[in-house]
C-alpha cells in the first residue's frame, strides 16, 4: 500500500525531470497530485470547478515553461510553488471580475510569484502577436519564415524549394520578411 501512495504523489524531482524528458506520465500524476488542493482554494474563494481548472492549467504552464527553460530553482516545496501561482492568477482574475474583496481564504503556505505569472502572461500575449503577424505576412515569406525558424530549414533547403539562383539570395530575402514581419508584429495594438 505504501509503494502505491508514493507512486501517486511524485516527488519534485521527478516532476521536474518529468517535464524535462517531455514525460506525459508525470505531468499527468502532477494534475492527479495538486489539483484537489487547487480546487479547494478556487471554490473557497468565488470560484467554480471549472474556474479552477483553468487556473491550474495556467499555473502547470507557468511550470512548465520555466523548467523548460532552464532557469527553474526550487526554493520550497513543488506544491507551495503550484499553490502560489494559482493563487496569484486567481487573485488577478478576481480583481478582473472586480469581485475581490482584498481578502482571499488561504489554507496553505504560499510564495510571492507575481513575476511568473506576469512574465508568462506577456509571452502569451506576445505569441499571439507573431501568429497574428505572421498570417499577414503572406507568402513566400510566411513559409520562408516558418521553415527557417519553426522547421529548422537550411538556408540551402530553402533556396532550392523556391528557386534562388543561391543561399545568399534566399538569405536576403528572408531578411526582407523578417524586416515586414517586425514591421507588421509592431504595428499591432
């Protein structure tokens, strides 16, 4: 019995070696292990089930993305890294939805993390703002664009696929549609 409760809580370690190895297992067990925490928090706090649900898959990407890149220093517990997050983001939503009061029902140890929260939701932001970008730019930049950078494409590959007499001619125009899609990811409000 205890070899199956330690299979169902993961330590923070694996979880972080988890996410690294793009390991579905264990964020599936990170969801299996915080989320009822989670839960709690939101329906005590003005929220629905769904509410939480959203919440805590904010807070995994957060996770998630500062793992991956490679700057992620656990200073607590996994747990009280989750519980801070979504506690943050709820806290935001509420004030959202002017319904905080300026009190929120905490029943666990929570870390400032407002930086993470901030910083993600900008680069959620901003993500949208290159696809937006990107689907003005029109073709032959877009595909230029996408097999350079998402498609890991040689500037070799690309000149044969849209018939550059040489990589130096596909390279100037990749830097033309570079040059267009900042202008346009610029322009956006």
């Amino acid at each position: 019995m205890s070899t199956e409760s330690k299979s169902s809580i993961p330590t923070d370690s694996e979880i972080v070696f988890g996410i690294l190895n793009n390991s579905e297992n264990a964020i599936k067990r990170l969801y299996v292990a915080y989320f009822p925490m989670v839960m709690q928090l939101i329906l005590n706090n003005n929220g629905t089930p769904d509410d939480a649900k959203d919440i805590y898959q904010e807070a995994i990407i957060v996770l998630y993305n500062k793992v991956k890149k490679g700057d992620f220093e656990l200073n607590s517990k996994l747990k009280t890294f989750i519980y801070s997050v979504c506690r943050r983001l709820w806290l935001k939503r509420l004030s959202q939805m002017n319904r905080y009061s300026g009190d929120i029902h905490d029943f666990n140890d929570h870390l400032p993390v407002e930086d993470e929260v901030e910083e993600q939701g900008e680069r959620d932001i901003q993500f949208t703002k290159m696809q937006s970008a990107l689907q003005m730019l029109g073709e032959p930049c877009k595909t230029i664009i996408e097999d350079f950078y998402i498609h890991n494409r040689s500037m070799q590959e690309i000149c044969e696929n849209f018939g550059y007499t040489n990589a130096d001619n596909a390279k100037t125009q990749k830097y033309k549609c570079l040059q267009r899609l900042k202008k346009l990811f610029f322009q956006q409000k």
